[in-house]
C-alpha cells in the first residue's frame, strides 16, 4: 500500500511538472535543473591558486620587463608600468606605422621624400645621431628607414613622419592615436624620433614645454616591439645589420649600428643571438634598450630603461640586458600544451546531457618555471555570455560540436600567467561533443527526479 501510494505520488508529480512547463512554468524547471549544478558556468575550472611571481633578479635600471613575443606572456617585470623617458625608442612606434603605411599601400619603399629645410637642418646636428640630408635631395622610404633603425638617425624618422603625415605634427598626432588603438593609455608623446622637443626646431610640438621629451612605460615599449615584430617580423633583418653606408646625395656616411650585443659586437654573447632591436640615449632617459633573441626557436623582447649612461663608452644597458635574457632561460622552460591537452567540464540547462566538455581549441605555449610541468596547468573556464541560459550559470542547449564555448584561462602555482596586454594567458575553449536540447518529457522527469 505504501509502495502504491510512492508510485501515485510520482505519476502526480510527472503530470503537474508537464502541464507547468506547458503553461510557461520553465522558471521552475530551471530552478530546479540549476539545482543539479555544483559550480558556476562562467567560473567552472580545474580549481588553483594564482600566486605572484617570485623574482630573483633585481637589475639596475628604472624599469624593465621581459615578455614572450609570440603571446606577450610577462616573464619578469621591474617598475613595468612606472612611465619614463625612453629617447630613441620613440622611432619603435614611427617605423611601426611607417611599416602600417606601406602594407596599407599608401607609401612604398621605392617611394623618395624630398625632405623638408627643418627636417634638413635637423639632420645636420652633429650632437645627435644622424645622417645628414641635403635640401633639394631626395631619398628613399627604404633608405630613412635603414637610417633610422640602423643608426638612430633623428631626421630620417622625420622624414618618413612628414612622408606619412604631412607634418611633424600630424604624424605625432597619429602616434597618439595608435598608441591608444595598442591599449596605451598612459604615454605622452610629442616629437616622432624621441628628440626633446626644442631638439625639433621650427617643428617643436606646439604649445607644449621646450623640455618636454617622450615618456613610455616598459610595458608600453614592450607592446609596440611585440606588435612590430609580430605584423613585420623581417624587420630583424634590418635590425641586425652591424655596418651600412648612407648615400646623402654628395658622400657615402657610415652607419654603424648602436646595438653592441649583435653577434661580434663587444657586448655580445654566443648563448644570447640577439638580432635587435633598439637603442635609446637622452640626460633624461639615460640608456635604454629593446633587445630580441630567438633562442631554440622561441622569440623573446627584453626592455631595459634609465641604466648607466656615464659616456659613450658605456656598455651598463647590454650588461643589464644579457642579466635578464640569462635569467629568462635560466629560470623557464618553453611547454607546448598539445590541442585539446586542457579539458574542464560546464553545466548544460535543458540539454540531453547536464554536462559538456571543453577543451583548448589549439596548441599553446607557455613559459613555466623550471620543474613545473604540464600536468600541474590548471584552467578556468569564462563563458560566452551568447551561449548562457538566464539565469548566467550554465550553458543553454543546444550545442555543436566543436563550438567556441569560450576562453579557457591558464593558471598554475607560484606563477602568475600574464600578458602585456593585461590578460591571462589563454586560450579559445571548444566543446568536444554536441549536446541536443532535451523533450519536454525528459525535462519533466528531471526535475520530480530531483524530488526525491
């Protein structure tokens, strides 16, 4: 009698569940399936926690960092957001929308400038690195171009802003906007070539202080060389060219490349190839440096700013930089999460199955500090809100297979996986079946199931 009256109780309950859902009960039903869940969709992970990167590297400059160029994973960072002087560095962000400009097909290397009688006198400044252009001449966007990353040379960058731009001031103007479009917020920039700016002449900035000089972040620097590097890797062709001659018009110049760490140069290091690739030098600045190497494969941007600068001769930016790289390779390993390697399961509302598994779409690398491996990559899972029920705590049926469900964040013990551009280091998570949409019927018996 008592079995009898369990089993009524069941049939009773089946039947009200089906004519509730019918007559737009779902609020209910969702509740109830959301009762089944034990974790929220949009933070489901393999649980862990994150710990600050322990460094055991101080340098001597104002600011340094050190990142992946492939993802801009942060491998070490001093004062990484604190923004300073950074002198020649600037022309990074020239030649970068110079390269934008010629990929946009609205300038070609072949193309000549004829540059401007300031641009000129610019050039001739002896107490500055230059070439010197003669008025009435004309020169190729290739040759400022080798001028300006070879040899640093000040009018050339401003040759190739006036050929861009029109102007000094339209084209520093277009390096504050692309500063921003990169997520640059905090820089402030005034001439093209990092001059300070009563340096310009006839085209100072105006209304701006005669003083006033280029400041960037580490972080910031960083951002721009990845972004170079990554949309125009051959640039490290030009970058690491040692010694090349300038034709003005009337004689041959030499350049020689300020960048002592390249292979044979007197701060270079036979387990560091660096292949570029910048220098910068001002009172304010001090010395500065971008360096990149490609070591087994695997691309690095160290940036130094504000080390020693007691005279020419001093090589304290390069010392400080083979610290850093060294402490790079000596402190990682490189590990290649296969596709499909990281897996994390997410609830489902209303789906033939409750639950769905995901997994990192493609392979990714990660730098991790030596003898932590693979196995001990946690992930957490953040949703694509387009694919979640209402009430945000699972993913709505039905689903593909293979659908992007989201991004799948990477975290592991002592080690905080961070990029230059503010995000965690990551990515695309894909479901690895399809899930249909349940009958009216299953989700009924769902929920009087979850009655008892």
């Amino acid at each position: 009698m008592h079995l009898m009256k369990r089993i009524q109780k069941v049939l009773i309950g089946l039947v009200t569940a089906v004519t509730v859902f019918a007559a737009g009960g779902a609020a209910a039903v969702q509740a109830a399936s959301s009762s089944t869940t034990t974790s929220s969709a949009t933070t489901a992970s393999s649980k862990t926690k994150t710990a600050q990167q322990t460094q055991g590297l101080h340098l001597d400059v104002k600011s340094a960092i050190a990142i992946d160029e492939k993802t801009g994973q942060i491998l070490y960072q001093q004062n990484a957001d604190q923004s300073v002087p950074v002198a020649s560095l600037s022309k990074l962000l020239t030649l970068y929308i110079v390269i934008q400009a010629i990929q946009d097909g609205k300038l070609s290397w072949n193309q000549v400038v004829k540059p401007s009688n300031n641009v000129c006198a610019v050039s001739q400044d002896t107490s500055l690195s230059n070439v010197p252009l003669e008025q009435g001449k004309q020169y190729s966007v290739k040759a400022l171009y080798q001028a300006t990353l070879i040899y640093s040379a000040n009018g050339a960058a401003m040759a190739l802003a006036q050929a861009v731009a029109g102007s000094q001031k339209k084209f520093v103007n277009m390096m504050r906007q692309e500063a921003k479009k990169l997520g640059i917020n905090d820089a402030q920039i005034y001439t093209c070539n990092g001059l300070t700016n009563k340096l310009m002449k006839s085209d100072a900035y105006p209304g701006v202080s005669p003083n006033a000089e280029n400041k960037f972040s580490a972080k910031d620097m960083a951002l721009i060389s990845m972004k170079l590097l990554q949309e125009y890797p051959a640039i490290v062709k030009t970058s690491s060219v040692k010694e090349m001659n300038f034709n003005t018009g009337n004689q041959q110049v030499q350049m020689k490349n300020w960048n002592w760490m390249l292979p044979g140069g007197q701060c270079s290091y036979t387990l560091l190839p660096v292949d570029g690739l910048k220098t910068g030098t001002s009172d304010a600045a001090g010395a500065c440096f971008v360096g990149t190497t490609n070591k087994d494969g695997h691309r690095i941007i160290t940036v130094v700013l504000g080390a020693s600068h007691k005279n020419d001769s001093d090589p304290a930016r390069f010392v400080q930089t083979q610290k850093l790289m060294s402490y790079i390779y000596h402190t990682y390993n490189y590990v290649t999460l296969k596709k499909g390697q990281k897996t994390a399961t997410l609830p489902v509302y209303h789906g033939k199955q409750v639950n769905v598994k995901v997994a990192n779409a493609s392979a990714e690398g990660l730098w991790l500090k030596k003898g932590t491996k693979a196995d001990n990559v946690a992930v957490k899972v953040n949703v694509k809100k387009s694919l979640l029920n209402k009430k945000g705590n699972a993913l709505a049926a039905p689903l593909a297979n293979h659908e992007t469900a989201g991004t799948m964040k990477f975290t592991v013990d002592g080690q905080n996986l961070e990029t230059v551009n503010g995000t965690k280091c990551a990515a695309s998570a894909q479901t690895t079946a399809a899930v249909k949409k349940a009958n009216i019927f299953e989700i009924a018996w769902r929920w009087v199931t979850n009655l008892f």
